[in-house]
C-alpha cells in the first residue's frame, strides 16, 4: 500500500502543508526576490499595449450571480495591480500584489476551475481574468514570463467573441500558484488596470519607446476526435518584428489538446 504524504493523512495536516508552503514563499520573495512593489500616480510616456476583456459573457453555465462576484472581486483587485512599476531586474507578482482573497477583504464567491478541470465556485473567483489580461499584453513586450500555470487541458466553453487565442490563459492559486515575469530590459514598464462597466481594461506603458513589435496568434487550430472524445488541438505562437516589420524570431507558447467539455455537434472534427 503506498505511503500517504502529509498532506494527504487529514483536512487537518492538509492545512498545515499548504500554509507552510504559502509562508515558504513569502519569506523567500523577502529575502532573495526583488519583487516590484513600487507604485506612481505619474503615468510613464509610451503606450507599448492595451486590451479589454469583457465581464459579463452570458455563458449558460455559468449564473448570473456568480458572474457579478466575478466583477466584484475585480474591482477589488484590479486597483492592487494598477499604477505598479516594473524596474530592470524586478519580479511582477501577481499574488503579492493582490495578496490573499478572503470574505472578510469583500471577495464574493467567484467561479473557479479545480485541479481536475472541473468548475467549482470559490472566494475570490474569477481572478483568472485577471492575470489572463495581464498576460495577453506582456507577450506584446520584451519581459520574460518566469512563471505561468495553465488550468487543466479541457476546452470549457464553445467560443463567444473571442478576442485571444485559445489557451493563452493562465492558472493561480494563492500564492503557490503564481503569475510572474521579469524585466530584463534597461527600461521600466508600468501597469494599469481597472474595471470599466462591462470590461476589464489593461495598459502598459513604458519609460523608452518599444522598438520591435509583437503578434500572438493561433496556428493550426482545428477540432479532432478519438476514442470518442473531442479535442482543441493547435499551437501559439509569438511573433517578433523588427521597425521594418521584418519577422526576427518566433516563439511556441503552448500547444493545446484540450478536451471539449462543450456540444461538439456543430463543430467541423475531424475523426483520428
């Protein structure tokens, strides 16, 4: 029989673990990292990025009221993030910023998605969206992503207006479970977030203009079945242009082969 790990013996030992795993890290972000921390009302001078991702997408299975704990949880911590500096040499840290979601901070019962795929609601739900956003626009810029979980590989909901490549999404979970990157560049980023009426917005800006630009699409995206299960399978890619738009390098993101958790009957599968 095997052995169990601590964890696993009660909800009890359970607990213990993950709080020390969450005391773990803050001590070690104290002492080694040089996380960004430092904010300023002064706008730094060079849009490099910006994007909005709507709230409210009336999926049918997710209710009405837990979209609105969604938005909640939103404008609580989207003003945590916003008017952040990000030096050279500095760390961005998603759960140091927002720092822990509990009822008594005001954070609502959220959606969540579990270990397993599977949906569950939870406090502080939702903030998915967040980091998601963040994300989307610092693959438009130099700063390297140090640190990024994806949810498990199953396709949730049938598209509706989507904006971003499947897959470009993000996983958090406080604070083991981290949305990171890092400025190895001689120049300073800043970040702005807020909440409108029926989006979340993002920008970035930046202390030197943005010489190269940079694209994030989706390549060979198509839906395939086998054993009976239907699949999201693709790749993404970051392109990097130069001034003249001359391509310089590209990256591979992700490559997706999701389950589709969804009606499959009017997609175009193709059967293995």
């Amino acid at each position: 029989m095997k052995r169990k790990l601590f964890c696993e013996i009660s909800p009890l030992t359970y607990k213990i673990s993950y709080e020390s795993r969450i005391l773990k890290r803050q001590i070690t972000d104290q002492l080694f990292g040089r996380i960004a921390q430092e904010k300023s009302q002064t706008q730094l001078p060079y849009l490099i990025f910006s994007h909005q991702s709507l709230m409210r997408r009336g999926l049918r299975k997710v209710p009405i009221p837990v979209e609105e704990a969604k938005v909640a949880n939103l404008k609580i911590a989207a003003p945590k993030v916003s008017h952040i500096l990000i030096k050279p040499g500095e760390t961005f840290s998603f759960w140091h910023l927002v720092g822990r979601c509990t009822e008594k901070s005001g954070y609502q019962n959220g959606l969540m998605v579990a270990n397993d795929g599977e949906l569950k609601k939870g406090t502080g739900g939702g903030l998915c969206q967040f980091s998601n956003l963040i994300h989307w626009m610092i693959l438009h810029t130099p700063l390297e992503v140090v640190e990024k979980y994806h949810h498990e590989q199953v396709d949730m909901f049938p598209d509706a207006n989507r904006e971003v490549p499947f897959g470009s999404g993000t996983s958090i979970v406080y604070n083991y479970l981290d949305y990171r990157f890092k400025n190895n560049t001689n120049t300073t980023y800043q970040l702005l977030t807020y909440v409108g009426e029926t989006h979340l917005h993002g920008e970035i800006y930046a202390s030197e203009p943005q010489m190269d630009t940079y694209e994030v699409k989706a390549i060979g995206e198509h839906f395939a079945s086998k054993d009976g299960i239907v699949y999201r399978c693709g790749q993404i890619f970051q392109y990097r242009y130069d001034q003249n738009h001359q391509l310089i390098n590209q990256t591979l993101i992700k490559t997706n082969h999701a389950r589709v958790a969804y009606d499959t009957s009017q997609l175009a599968v193709i059967k293995n």
